[in-house]
C-alpha cells in the first residue's frame, strides 16, 4: 500500500512536471552555443587585428562598411549554429526520455522568448542604421536576458539566474562602450557555459 | 481504516491521476497532447476521459478545426476541489506510515 501510495504521489508530480514545464532542454545545447560565441569572439578579434585595428589601445575606432557586414555576418553566422545545437540536443533528449516535444508548454516557453528578442532585434537594427554601433552588445545583452527571464516561466527556473546575469552585464557594458566583443564573450561564451555545465549536471 | 476509505475511488487509476495532474496545472488540453503525455492509446484515454467527465470532474469541449475534430479537456471546479482533497490524503497516508 505505501509504495503504491508513493509511486501515485511521484506519477502524479512528474506528470505535472512534464505538462506545465519544457524539460526537454538539454545543458549540452547551453556548452556548446557558448563554445561557438566564445569561437566567434576570437574570430572576430583577429578580424579586426588583420584590419590593422587593436581592439583593446582604448582609442575610439572608425570601422570600414566591409568590416561591419563581416561582423554582421559572423553574428548571424554563431546564432544560427546555437539554435541548431539547441535543436539537436533539444530532440536529442526529449527521444531519450519519451518526451513529447511541440506540445503547449513548449509554444508558450518560444512565445514568451521570441517577445523580447524581436524587439530587441529590431532595436539592433536601427542601431545599426544610425550607426550607433557601440550601443549593440549592451542591447542584445539586455533583450536576451529579460527573453530568458521570461521564458524562464516555462521551463527549468535555472534559466532566469542566466537572464538575471546577462541582464546585470548589459548594464555594467553600457558603461564600458567600445568593449562590445569582451562582453559578448562573457555573456554569450563564458556564462552560456557555466550555464550548462550547471544544468547539464543537475538534470542528468 | 479511516483515511483509507476518504481515497476517491474515481482516482484509484494511473491514468486518470495523470489526467488530472495534467489539467492541474494547465488551461485546456487537446485530446492528442494529451495522449502524448501519458503514453497511452486512444480507447484509454476515451474511456477514462468520458468517466471523469461523468463525474463532473472535468470539461470536455469539442469543435471542428478546419474539417478536423478536435476535443479538449480542463478541470472543473468540483475536480479541482476533489483531487486536492484526494492529494491530501494520499500524503496523510504516506505520513502515519
């Protein structure tokens, strides 16, 4: 009677789990969208030194139209390889646990991500049409982590501590204009990675 | 005996206890995700739905989407009020183990 009593009581908890919370969400995806950001970084660093630009003399820097499309590019070039990651493993895990994938929790989890990033995206945008280039990584830092902390309703709460941290580093950035790349290598590589160490560990 | 016989027969099956912990925690709730969820076939979860229905322990809505039937569930007051009550007492039971 007792392990039937504790067996209902634990069917009962995942089910509720399983239904209210997208926990198909794998720590690996946060590794390796981090590895591809810190990559980026580095990508983009010697970029600039082939240019002839020292990225850290603290001079304010004038850059050519070539080098913010290639810029522009490699961006969208590292978004596209994190999402993909978070697919693969988002699929990868969700087969493993017999998981269904696309159901309500999940769109809401996407809808409540996709508000702020769009309007942060469209934010960079003009950003980038006035050319106020400077203000770009504070801005994605900051719309990337009130998406987080908003999604973070939807699934693992441990996402809302990465918001929270993203959000905290877009506003000491705002401060430090012209260091766009170190903090996007701190936001988007390092705490991408401590966030899915840490995930990846609790939720095995 | 006496907490025993306070368990509501209506959730003695897995099923049903997965149905209702579903509806607990989310609005409306279509047949198909439904079945994903608790990994059963289509006549169980018909079977045990239709039951919970005729307790009065869930809402069952069915419209057309396209030419597509599609039904939903979502818990009633009274479903609410009883699955709480029949939480609390499995717990009580746990317990004085």
């Amino acid at each position: 009677m007792s392990q039937k009593i504790q067996e209902d009581l634990s069917h009962i908890r995942s089910m509720m789990e399983r239904s209210s919370r997208f926990i198909s969400l794998s720590g690996l995806s946060g590794i390796f969208a981090g590895l591809f950001a810190l990559a980026g970084s580095i990508y983009a660093y010697q970029l600039f030194k082939n240019n002839g630009i020292e990225y850290f003399d603290g001079k304010q820097k004038l850059y050519s139209y070539d080098l913010i499309i290639e810029l522009v590019i490699i961006a969208c070039g590292i978004l596209v390889l994190a999402l993909g990651s978070f697919i693969f493993f988002t699929l990868r895990k969700s087969k493993k646990f017999d998981l269904p994938v696309w159901t309500n929790t999940t769109k809401k989890m996407l809808l409540n991500l996709a508000i702020p990033l769009l309007v942060g995206g469209v934010f960079c945008m003009a950003l980038l049409y006035h050319q106020l280039f400077a203000l770009i990584a504070p801005v994605t830092l900051l719309f990337y982590g009130l998406a987080l902390i908003n999604a973070g309703k939807y699934t693992f709460s441990d996402i809302r501590y990465l918001g929270a941290c993203e959000i905290i580093l877009g506003c000491i950035s705002l401060f430090y204009l012209g260091f766009g790349l170190v903090f996007w290598a701190i936001g988007f590589g390092i705490l991408h990675i401590l966030y899915g160490i840490i995930v990846f560990k609790k939720y095995k | 005996m006496g907490i025993i016989d306070k368990l509501n027969k209506d959730f003695e099956s897995r099923v049903r206890l997965g149905i209702m912990s579903v509806l607990m925690v989310n609005d409306w709730i279509d047949f198909t995700e439904m079945k994903s969820l608790l990994n059963i076939t289509d006549g169980n979860l018909a079977s045990h739905s239709s039951a919970l229905e005729k307790s009065g322990y869930i809402e069952v809505k069915k419209e057309f989407v396209g030419k597509k039937p599609k039904t939903s569930y979502r818990v009633t007051n009274l479903g609410r009020a009883e699955f709480v009550a029949h939480l609390n007492s499995l717990e009580k039971l746990f317990k004085s183990k």
